[in-house]
C-alpha cells in the first residue's frame, strides 16, 4: 500500500483541511481522525470495527456511513485490518500514528507557549506567477497552516523561527523556484504589532473565537457516553483553529484576545471530560471482544 509522506503537508488532514482551504463542517471521515487522535491513540491504537462505529454513533453518524469512513481511512493508508474470527480489528499505521502525534503537538499546544518573543522574523520571498494558480493556492494554504502571513508580492513572514525546517519544506516539496528564506529583525522604522495586523488582520478570527465561546456549555461531567460525545465534539472544533491562527506570540496579539480565553477554556474541558473518554473507549473494546 502505497502511503502518503509524513512530511509536512499530511498535517492537513489532521488538523481539518479541506483541498480547497476551507474549514467547514467535520464529515464522518473527519470525526474518525478526531477519534483516532483523543480515544484510539492513546488507549494502544488498534480497535475493533464495532468500537468505532460506537464512537461515530456518539455523534449521530448513522451505521453505513461510519462503516464508509472506515473503509476509506483504511484504503487512504490510515489503518489496517486484520481478521480476528467474525470480526475485524483495526491497527493505526506507524505513518498515521506519527502524523496523529504531531498534530497532537499544533492542537494542543495552539496558545500555550507564552515565552518572551525576541522580535526575530522569519521572511520567505516566494512569487508563483499568475499563470500557476493551483500551484500559488496550495502555497498559500499550506504556508498558512504553517503559521506564515503574507505582506503581499509574495512576501511571507512568520515570528515563530522555529518553523524554518516546516517552511524550507513546504517550498521544496511544491518545487517553488527562486524562493529565499532568512531570518531578519525589525529596525526601529515600523511596528512590529502593524506588521502582525497586515499580516494576520485580528478581526475574522476574533470572531471566531467569540463563537466558539459563545457555544460552550456547563463543563459539568454527565455520564460517560455523553461526556464522550462532548470531548469528540470539543477536539474535533478546536483542532480546525491551528488552520486560521498563526499562534502569534503575546507581543504580537491584540489585548483581550479572545484566542487567550479560548484555549483556557478548550484545555480546561478536555483535561475534564479525558477520563470519562478514556472510560467509555476501554469499556466498549471489552464488550466486543
């Protein structure tokens, strides 16, 4: 089975991107991977056909169409199956378990560094023409996730310097010709705040985030099913924000932001509702076996 690099850009899947760029509403496949990321992962990641058509079912996703999912994630190189008498048991590829881990580390980690910025820049200089369209669209999708904002003419800068390797990737891969990437800092004509405005305008994505506070509920703990099906749902909605937000440092971010709140809030739920998952999952594995 022919598998997809565990490079840079298998990323998007993980993190909820769609060919387009779009964020939109999760599909089953989209759910599963959600799945495989807080519930499978974690408690060994193999499990029967019937626990992850339980896990689907949480969410409404009706019997055929969570089979479908299935059936397409481990055809995609997701995972593979082996027969265990009348029944199937899935196993996560070491590829999509190494792709689940790293994505793990841009979900959760999205607004919890808080180290001092020290106003160094990373600048990429990469102009596709206008005659590669498809080319200029997934440079700037996946320049994006990465956590690049443009500054226009094909001028890219990101504040996190750490991300060098991720983005010398990325232009290789989509064979970008001419590109240059150094790392520069600001003098004192401009703001560095104006730049992180131009580059990433504060206000759709503050929106956002409104939103996203405005839909949570009591964190109270329920029972475990119904706990369950609010963590999927938590994750697999927070997941998509690595996407949209260039995780700027705190020197570059609005006051108030209301990306701050959110990830308080987005952390103090999952570490709530963990157990009551990791529950539920060892409970159904054991009632299929």
């Amino acid at each position: 089975m022919l598998l997809p690099s565990a490079d840079v850009a298998p990323l998007a899947p993980v993190l909820g991107l769609r060919q387009d760029g779009d964020v939109g509403i999760s599909s089953a496949s989209d759910l599963l991977i959600t799945v495989f990321g807080e519930l499978m992962r974690p408690a060994g990641g193999s499990a029967w056909t019937q626990t992850l058509v339980a896990a689907l079912g949480l969410l409404d996703v009706e019997d055929k169409a969570a089979r479908q999912a299935i059936s397409r994630l481990g055809a995609k190189g997701w995972m593979t199956s082996e027969r265990v008498g009348r029944k199937s048991r899935w196993q996560l590829t070491e590829w999509a378990t190494d792709l689940l881990v790293r994505g793990a580390d841009r979900i959760y980690g999205l607004g919890a560094d808080d180290h001092p910025w020290n106003g160094e820049w990373l600048v990429l200089l990469a102009s596709v023409p206008e005659t590669h369209r498809p080319l200029r669209s997934r440079l700037a999708v996946q320049l994006g996730w990465a956590g690049f904002g443009t500054l226009g003419q094909g001028v890219w800068v990101s504040p996190r310097v750490e991300r060098e390797r991720e983005a010398a990737a990325i232009v290789r891969d989509l064979d970008v010709e001419g590109a240059v990437l150094f790392r520069s800092a600001m003098t004192d004509i401009g703001s560095p705040l104006d730049v992180a405005e131009r580059a990433w305008p504060p206000g759709p994505l503050a929106c956002q985030y409104e939103a996203f506070l405005s839909q949570l509920d009591n964190p109270a703990i329920l029972n475990d099913a119904a706990t369950t099906r609010r963590l999927i749902e938590l994750v697999d909605t927070w997941r998509r924000f690595p996407l949209i937000d260039p995780d700027l440092p705190r020197e570059l971010r609005p006051a108030d932001w209301p990306g701050d709140r959110a990830a308080r809030e987005f952390a103090m739920r999952r570490s709530a509702w963990a157990s009551s998952g990791a529950d539920w999952w060892a409970a159904i594995e054991r009632s299929f076996e």
